[in-house]
C-alpha cells in the first residue's frame, strides 16, 4: 500500500504542451493571458476530477507522450503510456477522492507552462475499505 500511495501522490512534475504567450508578459497583457490561464487550471481540475472518476486516461490526457511523472519516494516515470499503466494498476486496488484547495500560481512563458498549488486526497483500499486522507502539493511543467 506504501508504494501505491507514492504511486498515485500528484506532487510531481510533468511534461506537457503548452501555448505560445510572451515570456514576461506586460500589465496590459495579463487581460489577453486570461484565457490561457483559465484554461490550465480548468485542465488542472480535470484531472483530478478523472482520477477520482477512476478514469487514468482522463488523468494523462493532457500529457505529452514523453512526460515524466515524478511521485514522491519513487524512481520517475518516463512515457505517458507507462505512467498511465502505473496509475491503473493502483486504481485496481484503491479509490480515489481528490479536489484542489488552491491554485497558488499559473506561470505563462514562450515555451512552457507552469501551474501549481494544493490538494486533499481521500484513498480507499478496495479489498478492506481502509481509509487514508492525505494532503500534498503538485508542480505541472
């Protein structure tokens, strides 16, 4: 169960695609960024609505093929496809509940994006119903 927890932990760094914006965009900007930026945290929310749906292609449909997902206490995880595999092998076994508590900061650049901030986490073992909540934070690159 330790390592499922590893497993499944958001607090990890993942390669994704991302639009093209100015690099430091000035104040009279930030109006045009707007969508962009709703739109990553809308993607953000997604996610976490899909793993607790139980659904991990949901969950990576926003990954590169090559991303790397990088759970806490376990060696990262090259490939979309292998991350995914992972993640369904834990869903076997748990359930998942999870939900943002903030959304600390969307970093717009030419050529990446960066959005981070908190969640809560509630898993459930399928075979013996044990409960654990948990609370982490998450870093998209």
């Amino acid at each position: 169960m330790q390592l499922l927890k590893h497993l499944i932990a958001l607090d990890a760094v993942i390669l994704m695609s991302c639009s093209q914006v100015s690099q430091t965009p000035a104040a009279e900007d930030q109006m045009s960024l707007a969508p962009d930026t709703a739109a990553i945290r809308q993607a953000g929310q997604e996610r976490f609505t899909a793993v607790s749906a139980g659904n991990p292609d949901g969950y990576f449909a926003a990954y590169s093929d090559d991303a790397v997902w990088m759970p806490p206490g376990s060696e990262e995880i090259i490939g979309k496809a292998t991350a995914r595999q992972r993640l369904e092998g834990a869903l076997d076994e748990i359930e998942l509940e999870m939900e943002t508590t903030t959304d600390e900061e969307v970093v717009l650049s030419q050529d990446w994006v960066l959005y981070r901030g908190s969640y809560t986490m509630t898993r459930t073992a399928k075979e013996d119903g044990v409960i654990e909540d948990a609370v982490g934070s998450y870093v998209t690159l």
